[in-house]
C-alpha cells in the first residue's frame, strides 16, 4: 500500500513532462489498434530511430489488416528483411488472417480480445488496448522496470518474471482511466530518453527527481539489478557465394523450423573450411568451380546463438543440387529477403 501511494504521486508529473517532451513518432500520429501493432512489434529488439523507415514503407504497402492478411510471404519477408526475428512477421499475418476470416475484420479492443491473437503477448495486447483504444491496464517493459525499480528503491532482479508480474499488479492501481495511453508512454518515454541503462540516467531533466529514492540515496548507479544473461552458442559457419556464368546468384529457402525459418540464404555449411574444401563440397554437389575469391570473415548475434562467418565467392558452372535457385543481383535485392546475417556478403554483389 505504501509503495503505490507513492507511485501515484508519479502520475501527474510525468503525463505533464509528455506533454512537453514526447518524440514525434510516426506511430504517434493518426493512432489505430493496426498502426500501434505494427510499431510495437517492430519496436520488439530494435531500436526506435531504426525503426522508423521500416514502419513508414510497411504501412504504405500494407495499410490494412486486411492487406497485411492477404500478402505473398515472399513481399513480406522482403518488408521486413534487416529486423530480424522474422517469426514475429508471421505471427501477425496469422492474427491478421483471424480478424479478417473470424472476426469480420475488426480487432479486437480489449486487453483480453487482444491476447488471444497468434504472436500477442501481454506487452502488446497493453500497449494496443491502452494506446489506440483507452484501456486502464498498464505496460511494463525494460525500461519500466528500470524507471519503477529506480523510483522505489528495489533491488529485485529485473530479469524474474515474478517481479514483471508484480510491477504490473502495483502500476495497474495507478494507470489514470482518462489517460492509460499517454500515462504508459510516458513511463517508456522517461526510460528511453532520461532515466538511461548502465548508471548514465539524466536525472538533472528527470520530472519525478524528487520521488525517486534511488536519486535521493545516491544508488542510482547500483539500480537496476540483474542477472547475466545464459552464454550463446557459438557455431562456426562457411558462407559460398556462387555465381553462375550469366551472372546469377545461387540462394537457397531454409527448411521450416529452428533458426531463420523458411528464409532465403546463401548457400551455407557447417564449420570453417578451406578454399579446397569448399572447392571440393561444390564439386560434390554437382557444380563445377572455376574462380575462388576469400572473403572477410563476420559475426552475427541471434538471442541464443553467434555464428562466427568466413565466406567463399565462387564462379560456378552447372546448376547445383535441387532446392538451388538462380537469381540475378538486382532480383536479389528487390525481391528477396536475406537475413541481416548474410547482409555483409550480400554487400559485394
């Protein structure tokens, strides 16, 4: 009781400091349940200004629910081709397909509706139904539980799901019926722009300096608590990139499940192999290499896995195993997506 009397002190100060200091968002404009979704999932991992060109070239050629549920999945991958987590695409185009065959179109407005959604977790379906629809439920991502743990002084670890739980249960007594929206923003708002991660906050522009105890006691820099991340997984990969004598390139669809499911990719093979063991794997493979040229070696982060890259291009004659599709440069980029994984030796074509 006492710690959400002091919370609701918060209230005011905040939705007055957003009134003043909110970013022009693109999402911010014209608010609908459909462009709250699309930015929120976009917003899932990847950071806002890089967001910003996705989210305008997406609406523009899906605008609705309805295009969204009826696009190729080819012209949807290659929309969101650079955000990764493409899963999280697919996912809404399934939840776009319920609202137009099942439920006549029309999203749902309740935080309850929303969540029953393929791909629509609590964050979203909070975000969607206080934002584009007025509804008094709350939000607490990472940058709530950073600004609340800050605000009253916990050094509970942020990473528990049991306190994502219970700082719900605690904001849900102080989101105001007249502005759950702005009132949710503005708590992301504070955690993305003033109170930063990494004990950097700019508490001196912070409009809840004076309630906040870990300012008061000089802690800030020891809040948030939170456990390390499980280590990834470091695989070890050969990227081949092949090009046949018109000038194609030769991509290839992963397989459906694990990791990148069903994306286009350059042709890849487990471990790091030599020039002459690649050379030798092409030839098993039914292609005949003419030209090799190493190239630089990358790394890329998934959540739970790093892929250490070192790369081969290859002039090739003959057509490869089956599944191999031959494609020109300019095809390449304008009509398929590769994962941001392969963007640096996409770069050379």
């Amino acid at each position: 009781m006492e710690k959400t009397v002091h919370l609701q002190n918060i209230v005011q100060p905040l939705l007055s400091w957003y009134d003043e200091n909110k970013r022009d968002l693109p999402w911010r404009r014209d608010v609908t349940g459909y462009r709250v979704w699309v930015s929120e999932i976009m917003l899932q991992q990847t950071r806002v200004e890089a967001v910003k060109p996705y989210y305008e070239r997406f609406l523009e050629e899906l605008p609705t629910i309805e295009a969204l549920a009826n696009a190729p999945e080819d012209k949807l991958l290659k929309l969101w081709e650079g955000l990764g987590y493409y899963s999280r695409v697919r996912n809404m185009q399934k939840a776009a397909k319920v609202i137009v065959n099942e439920l006549g179109g029309v999203m749902p407005d309740t935080f309850e509706g929303l969540k029953k959604l393929p791909g629509i977790g609590e964050y979203t379906a909070g975000a969607i139904a206080s934002i584009a629809f007025g509804r008094q439920v709350p939000l607490v991502d990472g940058n709530v539980l950073r600004v609340i743990s800050r605000i009253v002084e916990s050094y509970e670890d942020i990473a528990k799901a049991s306190l994502k739980k219970e700082m719900a249960e605690e904001l849900s007594a102080i989101v105001p019926a007249d502005r759950p929206g702005d009132f949710n923003q503005s708590l992301m708002e504070l955690g993305a722009t003033v109170c930063l991660p990494n004990g950097m906050p700019l508490c001196g522009a912070c409009p809840v300096k004076n309630l906040c105890l870990a300012n008061e006691k000089g802690v800030i820099d020891r809040i948030p608590q939170k456990s390390p991340k499980a280590k990834r997984k470091v695989e070890a990969i050969t990227v081949l990139v092949l090009q046949d004598a018109d000038g194609r390139i030769g991509i290839r669809k992963r397989g459906r499940g694990g990791l990148l499911s069903g994306m286009w990719e350059f042709p890849n093979l487990l471990g790091h192999l030599t020039g002459e063991e690649a050379e030798a794997k092409l030839t098993e493979l039914g292609l005949n290499p003419k030209r090799m040229v190493r190239l630089s070696g990358h790394k890329h982060i998934f959540t739970h896995v790093e892929w250490h890259m070192q790369g081969y291009f290859f002039e090739v004659d003959g057509l490869g195993p089956n599944g191999l599709v031959w494609v020109l440069p300019h095809e390449l980029m304008a009509h398929y997506a590769l994962p941001s994984a392969f963007g640096p030796y996409k770069s050379i074509l």
